[in-house]
C-alpha cells in the first residue's frame, strides 16, 4: 500500500490556524509562512511554560528543507515535519490559550 502523498495544503490546512494565533499573524498560506510562524511561536510556547517548543523549530527546519528539496527528498522532509507537528500543534496551543485566558 502506498502512503498518501502528503502536499503543502496538507500541512497548511493542519496547523496554519494554531500557529498563527500563537504567531499573532494572519494564518500561513505557504510553507515559507508557516515556517517563520513556527520560529515565532516556539518561543511563544517556551515562554508560558508550555513543552515541545523544541520540536516546532526542528519541524521548522525540515520545512526549510522541503522548500530547497525535490521528489521524495521534499516528501521526506514534510514527512518529518508533520510527524513533529502532529501531536503536538493542537494540544499546545490549546494550552497557550488556557494559558492566556482566550
């Protein structure tokens, strides 16, 4: 069985919303976006105490990576990025929020 390809769209769709309220940005429509919002909010997130910043900025450079990379090198490093992002994107910022009182 072949995995599903995973697009830009994807990864937008996934985390553009979360990040950007942490970001205090417009939400990301492109991946160059998405990793800067990524490298403001890690931050963000150490700041209130919350864990996982780490990831988001490792996240941030495999999608670096992606926008330099081609075929299965770009696949693999969206790949990478979203298995960083996956368990943590949503559950973070549902804390930050707890956290800032939204």
């Amino acid at each position: 069985m072949t995995p599903t390809q995973l697009t830009d769209d994807t990864l937008l769709r996934r985390y553009a919303t979360d990040i950007a309220h942490v970001a205090q940005q417009p939400p990301a429509t492109d991946l160059a976006t998405l990793a800067a919002q990524l490298d403001t909010a890690a931050p963000r997130y150490e700041a209130a105490g919350i864990t996982g910043h780490e990831d988001l900025e490792t996240a941030s450079l495999h999608l670096d990576e992606a926008l330099r990379a081609t075929g299965t090198d770009r696949d693999t490093f969206l790949r990478r990025a979203d298995a960083l992002l996956r368990p943590l994107v949503s559950d973070m910022t549902q804390e930050y929020r707890l956290a800032a009182g939204d």
